[in-house]
C-alpha cells in the first residue's frame, strides 16, 4: 500500500500475467476494492463537510477552529491520493502512468499521512498547554497557531522527500512496468519500513496518550477543587475564573474523557495492525504470502489496509461528539440567507475537534 505490498515492494497487487509473481486471489481483490471504496467515500465525504462548515463560518477562527481546518485538509489528501490510487490499481491491476506521476503520487501519499498524524498530535499538544498552562496560552493565543500549522507542513513536506528517492517506474518483467520500490539490499528495506513506523506511530502515540491523560489528570483536579477556591483576582486563577461552576468543570470533563479515549483508541486501532504486518513482513524470513493458496494472506493484506482509517474516522467522530453542528451545517448550505437574522453563537465551533474542554475552555482562546 502506501509503503510496502506485503510480498515485494510495489505499491499495487501483482499482476496475475507478470512474472516472479504469485497468481492474484480474485476474492481478495473484491475485498480490497470494497474495503478501499468504503474508506474512500466516508473519508472523503466525511472531511469535505467538516471543511465546508469551517470554511462558512464568519467570525475570526480559534486556534482549535485553525488546527480542525488543516487536520480535515491533511484527511482529504489522504483520502484523495493514499486510498483513491490504491482503490484504481485494485481495479485495474496495472499502473497505467509514468514515473514522474508514480514518484508524485508516492511522495502526496506519505505527505498525507505524516500532516494528518501529526496535526492531530499539534492539536493535542495546544490543548495540553490551554490547560495545563493556561496563562501562557492566554498571553500568546494570537500567535502561536500559525506556527505549529506551518511547522506540521513543512515537517510532513520534508519527511516525505525520500519516497521520490524510494518509488520509481520499474520493469517487473518484459512489457510490465509497476511503480516499485528499490532498496539497497536488505537494510535498506528495513531501515525504511522502521523510520516509517517510529516517525509516523511509535513517537505520535506516546505523545498523544502522555499529553492526554495529564489533561484528564489535570481537569478532574480542577472539578473537585473548584468548589472550594474563592476565585479572586490572583493572576494565577485567571483562566479557571472563565468556567463558571462546577457543572461546566463537570460536563467539559465527562466530554473530555470521552473525547479522549475514543481519539486515542481508534488512532491506536487504525494504525497497529498496519504497522504490526509492515514489521511482521520485513523481521519474519518467512512472512505470510499473497495467493489462493495461502489462508492468512486475506487477514494480512486487508489489516494492510487499515492505515487510511484514522482520516475516515476523524470527521465522523468530531460531528459525533458537536451537538451543534446539525446548526453549522445548515449555516453552511444557507450562510447568506441566514446572516442577516442570525445571533451572536454561544459556543465555539472548536468543541467539535478534540475537545478538551467545555466551550468555557475554547472560547477564552
């Protein structure tokens, strides 16, 4: 898929008349194409409303509000140039381009990946210092989104050069060319597959779960201690004064919590049988093969699979937890009608990201 089949290193099921190659199991192309169609529709659907939602609304954003922009944008590439070319090579079993679209479309793939990874991890990492340092956040908040954002991209952009070195247009057999993998010796395969896993998994799940539970840590603290401080006007109790009562505390933590297990798990989810069956495939001499004749091929190529989930969940699950948003959407479809009559809203659009707060929380940014 995006950085190794499972029985070589081309981006594409082998073709049943190359050779080298095993016969291609016609039931588990079905079970590519559908699964890959599935993700394709609900991702690229899902991000599209989420961006048109943001894009109507009129008001000058948040940092949240900024950082769901570019997490939906990052979604679409995945989602337009991970899974859309998987879906046509599936389908037609060759790869019908030249070398320059082979190296573009492998470099867009991984670009997609790494921003959407490590956008979600920018936005947990602004919500870790809303809460855990609000002042810092309060003093700075005109200023600091724009640079993680612009630091995410140019991250993804740089990390993603050496798939042009990687991925070329190569002749598998006499007539058959396939965008390929090439790799110096061994090493070289494994030394890639491992920087993928480590950039892409290991390093963004430590620091989601860390930086995650120290907010929930710190917003139950909060709940319980907040009923017994005289907020005055220490300089210190300056953002805790922005929620009013212990029932905000109370719902911003229930929600928070939610929110949280639910990002983190179906991140861990979408992500670890992929990169389990890129290790599995690259440490094991003998790895599981692709071909009627072998039983664990289907499990192995469909958890392959997996890896776009988290762009197809993200929106879905953001609309999940906004109890507004049925409104922005519709101030979306009829935003010009709609403005002449509509009030001041009461809460931000940013509690349909990663909420880590009630709207108390996101609306002080």
């Amino acid at each position: 898929m995006l950085v190794l089949n499972s029985t070589n290193n081309s981006m594409m099921p082998p073709s049943p008349n190359s050779t080298g190659f095993p016969p291609r199991d016609l039931d588990l192309a079905t079970a590519e194409v559908i699964t890959l169609a599935v993700i394709f529709i609900f991702a690229l659907f899902g991000n599209a409303i989420m961006v048109s939602v943001l894009c109507c609304k009129r008001k000058q954003p948040s940092r949240m509000h900024i950082f769901m922009m570019h997490l939906c944008i990052a979604d679409l590439l995945v989602a337009i140039f991970q899974v859309f070319p998987q879906l046509i090579w599936d389908i037609t079993d060759l790869f019908m381009a030249s070398d320059f679209v082979c190296r573009l479309i492998t470099y867009l793939q991984v670009v997609g990946m790494f921003s959407s990874t490590y956008m979600t991890v920018g936005m947990t990492i602004d919500r870790y210092q809303a809460v855990c340092f609000p002042l810092v956040t309060f003093q700075g908040r005109r200023a600091r989104w724009n640079i993680v954002v612009g630091a995410t991209w140019l991250l993804s952009l740089l990390l993603s050069i050496p798939q042009i070195f990687v991925f070329s247009l190569t002749e598998i057999s006499p007539g058959v060319h396939t965008c390929y993998a090439n790799f110096v010796g061994n090493w070289g395969r494994k030394a890639y597959v491992m920087w993928i896993c480590i950039a892409v998994f290991v390093v963004p799940t430590i620091i989601l779960v860390v930086c995650q539970t120290t907010i929930c840590h710190v917003l139950w603290s909060n709940m319980y201690t907040k009923t017994h401080r005289n907020v005055a006007g220490n300089s210190n109790q300056l953002m805790l004064s922005r929620v009013n009562n212990v029932n905000s505390i109370s719902r911003a933590m229930v929600k928070t919590v939610k929110m949280t297990i639910v990002i983190v798990i179906v991140y861990i989810i979408c992500w670890t049988p992929f990169m389990v069956m890129q290790l599995w495939n690259i440490w094991d001499p003998h790895p599981p093969k692709i071909g009627p004749s072998h039983g664990c091929s289907a499990l192995f190529t469909i958890c392959m699979l997996l890896a776009s989930l988290n762009s197809c969940t993200n929106p879905w699950i953001y609309m999940a937890f906004s109890r507004s948003f049925p409104t922005w959407l519709g101030c979306g479809v009829c935003s010009k009608r709609r403005s002449r009559t509509r009030g001041p809203r009461e809460e931000s659009v940013t509690t349909s990201s990663l909420n880590f707060g009630s709207s108390s929380w996101t609306n002080c940014e």
